[in-house]
C-alpha cells in the first residue's frame, strides 16, 4: 500500500476517491458510528491513515452486497473486517495532489517544487497534466468551495500550478520544431480562469500544431484584430462561466474567417446556442476535443488533414510528436 509520505495521511477528498464513499458520509460515519477517527492535519484537515483509507474500502466493497454500515465497522472493531489494499498506481494520484497543496497552503513552495519535479521525472506532459495538475486545480476549487482555505492558499496553489503548466508548454513548444496549423488560444472578457487556454494548447502542440495562447479576459475585439493581424488557421475559446454567454456568441460571430471553436466546463450546456451562432463546440476529454478541432480545422480549411481523424478519439493525435510526449500511449 501507498505511504502517505510526509502529510500524516490522506485527505477526505482523496479517501473519497479511493473509496467512492462521498465526503459527506465519510463525515457522518464518523459523527455517528466513531469511524473512521482521521486524524488532523496542523491546518484542522482530517488526515486519514492508510490502515483506514484500506478498511474503508472494503467496507465500501461489503455495502455493496448489502451489508449495514454499522455491522460493518462492529465487524472491524471485533477483527472480522480485514483491510483491503490499494494498489500503488491508483494511490499515487490523489495522494500527489493532496501533498502538493498541503505543502502550498503553507506556502512551501520548495517542498511543493520537489513533489512536482519528482512526478515530472516520470511522467509525460500529457500525463502531468490528466494525473497532476489538473486535479490539484479541482482540488483547489473544493477546498475554496468547503471553506477550507483562505484566498492567499488559493492563490498561491494556483501561482505554482499554472507556472508548471506554462513550463511545460514552454518545454513541448521548444521541439516542436516544424509545427502545422496556428491556433489562436484564449478566453473572452469576463472570464479570468486561465488553465484551459494553457491546456488546449499543450494538447495542440503535443499534436505538432502551434497554439498562441493569449490568456484569459479578453475583448471580442481583440480576438478579432489578432485573427486579422496574425491568420492563424483557427480561433479555440475557453469558457469556464456561462455569464453573458449569449451576447459573447453573438460578438463572436462576427469572426467568419477561421472556424471558432468553445470549449470549457460551461459549453456542455450551450452546444445549441454555439451552434446557432456558428461557433464549433468541444465536448468530451481534452485529447478527444483537440482531435475533433484538429480535424474540424482542416476540414473547413478542406485540405487534406495530415493526421486522419479515426472516430473523433484520441487516436487521430497520434503523430511521432505526441507519442513521445505522452510515453507511447496515446
Ligand atoms: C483557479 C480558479 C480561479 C482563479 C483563476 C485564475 C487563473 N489564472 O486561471 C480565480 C481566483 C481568478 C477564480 C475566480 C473565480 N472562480 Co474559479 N476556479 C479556479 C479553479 C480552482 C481552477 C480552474 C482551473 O484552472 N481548472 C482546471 C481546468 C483545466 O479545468 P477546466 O477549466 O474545466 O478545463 C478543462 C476542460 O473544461 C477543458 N477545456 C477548458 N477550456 C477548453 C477550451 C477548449 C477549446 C477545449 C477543447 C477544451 C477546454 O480542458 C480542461 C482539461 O480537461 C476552479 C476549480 C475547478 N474545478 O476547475 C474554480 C472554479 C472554476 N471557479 C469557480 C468560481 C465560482 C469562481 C468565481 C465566480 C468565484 C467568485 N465568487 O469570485 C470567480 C469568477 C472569476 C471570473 N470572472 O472568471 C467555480 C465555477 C463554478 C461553475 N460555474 O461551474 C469553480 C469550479 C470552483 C468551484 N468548485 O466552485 N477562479
């Protein structure tokens, strides 16, 4: 079984993912039936132990079948209730995310540079990104969202993650030596969440194409005096917030030279509205919607795409590029 090396155990939200048991009845299990007894992290954060995250999660496997929870937790207390294992990669994600923001929210960013740099060593781009950074960034969100830290964590995890996300960017950009189609990259006024726009971008250089990314809260007018002035090949949105998603459309509409493309947590709900504006809408993972742009792209360009698109999957960013950065297994 995984250690949870340095931090005294495992967060709620880690436990939760581990075990699929939700946080809020990991909390009245523990309110009701004194299990389990995480301990505390010096912030006040529960910190489960490794013997419980295990027995947690046979206890999980047991409901299942039917079992009450509280006859469960008797059953472990009287030693008929052995603790199932975890298995070292599906330990090591949670966890890494759990350490790295435990460090940050104590603004020891050397610490958390170490933690970074160690997943680094073995992980590719693309893997950095799926395993690390993005769920340190949502666990920053649940943190904010259940008020357990203040907005000088926050902003300090964010600092650091979206740094070593631009590394990487500025790391794949640097051999990506004879790129394809130019993207212009970016998110409209209004919206200052940036990771998107950073990630779409690695995800279409690893594909050999070139994104500029222009980062978050910008006018519709600038979107459009950068497409006039720069003639990338197609224009890729991020939308985080859906406020004044409507009038956004209609402005973005008036861009007709390159296909425009929105993608972002909020478009899940706008397909329609998109479309009605004749802007392109992204759904689905992040290598399934860069291959859906890449082969969209070219076929508004209608040119023959140099990388086939098979069944929209993560298969058509499939170029020598993109293996190398995703260690082969795109
Ligand atoms: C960092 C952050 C901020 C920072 C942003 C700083 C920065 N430089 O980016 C700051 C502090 C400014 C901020 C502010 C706010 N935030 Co905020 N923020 C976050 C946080 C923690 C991380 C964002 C992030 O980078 N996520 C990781 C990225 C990669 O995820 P993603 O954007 O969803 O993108 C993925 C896909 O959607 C896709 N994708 C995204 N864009 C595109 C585009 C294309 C073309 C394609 C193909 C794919 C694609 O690719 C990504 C990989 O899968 C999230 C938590 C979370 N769960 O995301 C909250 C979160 C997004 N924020 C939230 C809120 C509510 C706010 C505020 C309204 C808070 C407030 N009351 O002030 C403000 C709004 C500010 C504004 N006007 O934009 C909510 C949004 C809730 C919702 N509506 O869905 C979240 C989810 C927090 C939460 N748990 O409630 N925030």
């Amino acid at each position: 079984m995984a250690e949870a090396h340095g931090t005294g155990g495992y967060s709620i939200a880690a436990v939760s993912k581990l075990t699929g048991i939700s946080c809020h009845a990991l909390r009245v299990w523990e309110r009701r039936y004194g299990f389990p007894a995480p301990e505390r992290s010096p912030s006040g954060h529960r910190r489960y132990p490794t013997e419980q995250v295990g027995v947690l999660r046979e206890i999980a496997a047991q409901t299942q079948a039917g079992h009450l929870i509280g006859d469960l937790i008797d059953g472990y207390r009287a030693g008929s209730l052995t603790a199932s294992s975890l298995q070292g990669g599906e330990a090591v994600e949670p966890l890494a995310a759990t350490v790295l923001l435990d460090l940050l929210s104590v603004g020891d960013l050397v610490g958390a540079q170490a933690v970074l740099d160690r997943f680094l060593a073995r992980l590719a781009p693309f893997e950095m990104i799926e395993r690390i950074i993005e769920p340190a960034l949502v666990e920053v969100g649940e943190r904010w969202f259940r008020r357990e830290s203040s907005i000088y964590q926050d902003r300090c995890a964010v600092g650091c993650v979206l740094g070593q996300l631009n590394r990487l960017l500025d790391q794949v950009r640097r051999v990506n030596l004879n790129p394809g189609r130019r993207v212009l990259v970016g998110a409209v006024q209004g919206e200052l969440h940036e990771g998107g726009v950073l990630m779409v971008s690695l995800a279409l250089e690893l594909a050999g194409w070139r994104a500029i990314p222009i980062g978050a809260d910008v006018p519709i007018l600038d979107f459009q005096n950068a497409v006039e002035a720069w003639k990338p090949d197609a224009l890729a949105l991020s939308f985080v917030l859906s406020r004044n998603i409507n009038k956004r459309f209609a402005e973005l509409a008036s861009i007709t030279s390159v296909p425009v493309f929105v993608g972002g947590r909020s478009i899940v709900n706008h397909q329609r509205l998109a479309r009605r504006f004749c802007l392109i809408p992204l759904t689905g993972s992040l290598a399934a919607a860069s291959a859906e742009l890449i082969a969209e792209t070219e076929r508004w360009h209608g040119r023959r795409s140099r990388v086939r698109s098979q069944n929209n999957g993560a298969d058509s960013l499939a170029s020598p590029l993109w293996n190398r950065m995703v260690g082969g297994n795109a």
